[in-house]
C-alpha cells in the first residue's frame, strides 16, 4: 500500500514519524540515484558510497523540502552536489574510460535470453560506455533528461542553470555522445540511434 502512495505523501508520513515511509522513498529513487552517481563517480564502491550521503542529506533535509518542484529533482541536487564534493575530496580523474564490466553487473541479468534480449542489452551497453565517456556534466544532463525523464526546468533547478542553459549542453552533450558513439562503434552508430 506504501509503494501507492506519492512522494510528497511519503515526505509527510516521514516527517510524522513513519521511518518506514522514508525507506518506500528510498527504495523508489535508489536505482536512479545509484546510475547517477556511477556517472560521476566510474566506480562502484564510491557510487555506493555517494548514493548512501545523499539518501542521508536528503533525510536530514526533509524538512526543508518546500515542494515547489518534484521530490525527485530535489533529490538530484542533492546527488549532483555530494558527487562534485566527493570527486573533488577523492581527486578522481573524470575523463577515465569506464571499465566494460561496470554497467554489466548493473543489470539483473536472466539466463534464458533471446536474440532481442541480447541485442538490446548490446545497445544499452554500448550507450552506457559512451555516456561513461563524456563529461560528467554532459553525462549527468542525458542521464536526467533520457533515463530520470526530467525536463529542461526540472533539470536546470537540480543543477543550478537556467532551462535555457539546460537546453544548450543537452544539445551539446548529444553531439559529444553521437561522436562517442561513432568512434567506438565505426558503422555501426547508424542502427543503434
């Protein structure tokens, strides 16, 4: 019955006291949460890490939340501001390629698969290498508006920038990962956009 609930009701009930609320919160958001900070962070241990301070700050937070945009993009502030302090604390090279394996052991893999299973595994693995590739902002703003379906507004409150803004390195960060693409896939690019 939790999961039926929204955000901002599950916001309330966490604020009354409900600690089981705020866990059906952090359970809706970790996954995404989790691919964010994996963007940032090009390592597993340290997107956990991450992902465990920004379910804290935000909890520590909650209070604060004025509700005038989605739970969710409050959320992705906070992710994107913990992930620029930890990289900053770790001194992590941002541009390293990520190594092959990470995205795959992401995904709940079945044993029984099938060709369109497989071929589509083969693309998102593929994007997942690319979009690894990019810039951490370029990174971050396709990760938001394509897999976290936020829009030009709400990605530009979790960011700080105006939707304009937004826009513009969206724009670019498309162009970087299509270049990305073609480089890693020669030919190959045309089929998978």
């Amino acid at each position: 019955m939790q999961s039926k609930l929204s955000d901002i009701e599950l916001i309330e009930q966490t604020l009354a006291g409900n600690q089981a609320a705020y866990a059906d919160l952090v359970k809706r958001h970790q996954r995404f949460v989790f691919t964010l900070a994996m963007r940032f962070s090009k390592s597993r241990e340290d997107a956990e890490e991450i992902a465990q301070d920004c379910f804290i700050k935000a909890y520590r937070s909650l209070a604060s939340f004025q509700k005038q945009s989605k739970f969710s993009t409050w959320l992705y502030s906070i992710v994107y501001t913990t992930a620029m302090t930890f990289l900053r604390k770790k001194r992590v090279d941002t541009d390293s390629i990520d190594d092959e394996n990470t995205y795959i052991q992401l995904e709940n893999q079945s044993s029984g698969l099938n060709n369109d299973v497989a071929e589509t595994r083969s693309r998102s693995h593929y994007l997942n290498q690319a979009i690894g590739q990019l810039l951490p902002d370029d990174a971050t703003i396709i990760t938001l508006f394509y897999m976290g379906e936020q829009s030009l507004d709400e990605i530009g409150q979790a960011l700080g920038m105006e939707a304009n803004t937004v826009k513009v390195k969206l724009f670019r960060a498309r162009q970087r990962l299509k270049e990305k693409l073609e480089k890693n896939l020669k030919g190959e690019v045309k089929e998978l956009i």
